[in-house]
C-alpha cells in the first residue's frame, strides 16, 4: 500500500506544471514581451522532450529502475520550474522547457508501465485522477497568485521539490519491481517490428488525437475565455482549473465504474460528455462556461488510463513497456504539434475556434477507439 501511495504522489508532480502555462499565460506574454501564440511554442518545445524520454523509457528503465528514474525526473522539473519564476523573455522558457518536458516523460512512461502490469484498472483511473488532482492545483495556486504568475511557479517548484524528497526517502522500496516482467524479454524489439503488430497504429493514433484535444484545451481554454469572450484574467485561470478538476472527479468515479462497466462503453461514455461539454461551451453564455469545462474534463477522465491499462490485454505483457512508451510519445506529438498549429493559425483572431478544434479531434480519436474494440495480444 505505500508503495501505491507513492505512486499517486508522483503522479500529483507530474500534473502539477501542465496545465500552469496555459493558465497563467494571459498575465505571463505581456510581462515578457511575447506574443499570444508564443505558448504554442513554449508547449511544442516541453512536447519534444516527452517525446524523447518516453522513446527510450523502457531501456532506461532496465539501467537505472523505477525509482531512481523517478527521483532525477522530479528533481529536473523543480529546477525548471524553478527557472520559470526568474525568465525575462519566452526564449529563456523555452530552453527551460526541455528539462520540464524530459522529467515528465519519464515519469510518465514508467508509471503507466508499472501500474498497467501489476494493479487492477481501477487502480489505473486513481493514478489519473491524482494526475488530474495534480493538473487543477497548478492553476487554482496561479489563481491565487492574483497576477503574480512568478510566485505561482515558486510554489508549484517548492511542492516539486518536497515529493523528490520523499520519492528519495522510498528508493529502496522500488528494487526495480517496474520493470520485472519486462526483464523477462530476451530482447528489446525495434520499432519498425512493434508498428507492424495489428492495432499497433489506431492504438499510437487514439492517443495522438486524445492529447490533442486535451492539450488545446488545457492550454489555450483561458485565453479563449479571455479573448473570446471577455472573462477577467484571474477568473479565466480559476475556469480553466476547472477542465483540468472534471478529469480528477471523473477519474476517480471512473475507478469505481471501471468493474461494473465494459471497457468500451466507458470509452463512449467519456466520449459522448467530452462532445457535450464542448457543445456548451460554444453555445451557452460565459456564465456557463465553468460548467461546461468541467463536463468536457469528465468525459476526458476515462479515455487516457483506459488505453493504457489494456495495453497488456491489446499486445501482451512482455512488450507492453515498449508499446507503452510509443504511445506516450504519440500523445505528446499530438500534444506538441496541434496546440502548436492551432496557436499559430488563431493567435487573438480566430481563438473563438478552439472549441470546433477540440470537437474535431475528438470525432477522430472516437474512429480510432472503434477501431481498437477486437484487437488481441499477438507474439513479436
């Protein structure tokens, strides 16, 4: 049970700082001179350094174990963060952004490994949800700030630091047990092998269009709220809190729906509220708009530890680190390149498209979802 508690403490680190830049940024590009879509590209960098640990995670998982991988991840995004409260201009973010996104690749790719071969699903959805727990703090603290986003980072850096802390105190309690079935493998299967395997590309595909969805949303929904629709600022981040406080409270209900429901029709369900929330928040009056993202989060809850934890199930236990860590970076590309380019095609003008984007990636990741429905565990 400890070790499980520190599971999910990691995992309130690792949403801590995501969900920050987005929420804070309407008060962070004045103050350093940038330009509203400089976000985009902020997010673009952290993506690519996701992308990069997630790669290579399952080998280094076998050098370093779980546990040590998790202490030097956490510690790298304290620094950065740290870093974020003392930049004078966005180009000094986005060399901070490597470290941010390399730590939280890591510990992204490991966890999901773990937990995905030795706990139950509901297990999976709790791990997200504290995810999400981790996700809504970080804007409600910036909020709290009342416009002072540096303080905001000093704290979020501060919590890092004290959950490395007692990630470094539980080292010995880890002895490697991530990666145990994994070791069995008498080898490390090449890329190119793994796309080949049935369901291999709609399964990197779902995760693509998921983050997708939830990263334009996470990280552009505040200045949407701002732009758009003439939301004050500070109430603009609390609002945006609330997308990422849906995710959480769905999360951990879906814990508990996760043995009485089937695996897709939790799928649909959490579909079908995402296309709701986003509907509401196109049509409904600013009042609405809390409400709304707090339906599009809950319909997010479900997918994400969902198609993680029937990994093993889809492609067999033995290579489920390795599948894992290609659609961990599959979603940080979506999460890299659609923000990116939404950003860059919107800027201040055409913002109030953000929640057409997010529909559109939906009904994509929904194709891809149908797709995986009959797929089974095949040898490499």
């Amino acid at each position: 049970m400890t070790l499980l508690v520190i599971i999910y403490l990691s995992f309130i680190s690792l949403g801590l700082p995501d969900a920050v830049l987005g929420a804070a940024w309407p008060m962070m590009y004045p103050d350093l001179g940038a330009s509203v879509e400089a976000a985009g590209l902020i997010n673009m960098v952290t993506a690519l350094g996701t992308i990069l640990s997630s790669l290579f995670s399952a080998r280094i998982l076998r050098k370093l174990g779980t546990g040590k991988l998790l202490v030097m991840s956490v510690i790298a995004t304290a620094l950065a963060l740290t870093g974020y409260a003392f930049v004078r201009s966005a180009w000094m973010l986005m060399v901070l952004a490597v470290p941010l996104g390399l730590g939280a690749g890591a510990v992204d790719a490991a966890l999901n490994s773990y937990v995905s071969l030795h706990y139950e699903a509901k297990h999976m959805s709790w791990l997200h949800s504290f995810w999400g727990l981790g996700a809504s703090a970080g804007p409600m603290l910036m909020a709290l700030t009342r416009g002072s986003w540096r303080l905001g980072y000093l704290i979020i850096a501060a919590l890092q630091i004290g959950l490395s802390v007692i990630l470094l105190r539980a080292l010995p309690k880890w002895q490697d047990k991530g990666i145990e079935k994994n070791a069995a493998a008498e080898r490390s299967p090449r890329y190119k092998d793994l796309l080949r395997v049935p369901g291999v590309l709609p399964a990197l595909s779902a995760f693509f269009f998921y983050c997708a969805a939830e990263a334009l949303m996470g990280l552009w929904s505040s200045s949407y709220l701002v732009l758009a629709r003439g939301a004050p600022k500070a109430d603009a981040a609390a609002f945006a809190g609330l997308f990422f406080a849906g995710i959480t409270a769905g999360r951990m209900l879906s814990g508990f729906l996760a043995e009485k429901f089937s695996h897709q029709g939790m799928l649909r369900l959490g579909e079908g509220l995402i296309l709701m929330g986003l509907l509401l928040l196109q049509l409904l009056p600013l009042f609405a708009a809390p409400f709304a993202l707090f339906v599009v989060g809950l319909g997010c809850a479900p997918i994400y530890p969902l198609l993680i934890h029937r990994t093993p199930f889809h492609f067999g236990e033995a290579f489920s680190p390795y599948i894992i860590g290609l659609q961990m970076a599959s979603a940080y590309t979506g999460t890299l390149l659609v923000p990116a380019l939404f950003g860059q095609i919107a800027g201040d003008a055409y913002i109030a498209f953000l929640p057409a984007a997010a529909l559109i990636m939906v009904l994509l990741m929904t194709g891809m979802t149908e797709k995986l429905r009959d797929v089974r565990a095949h040898t490499l």
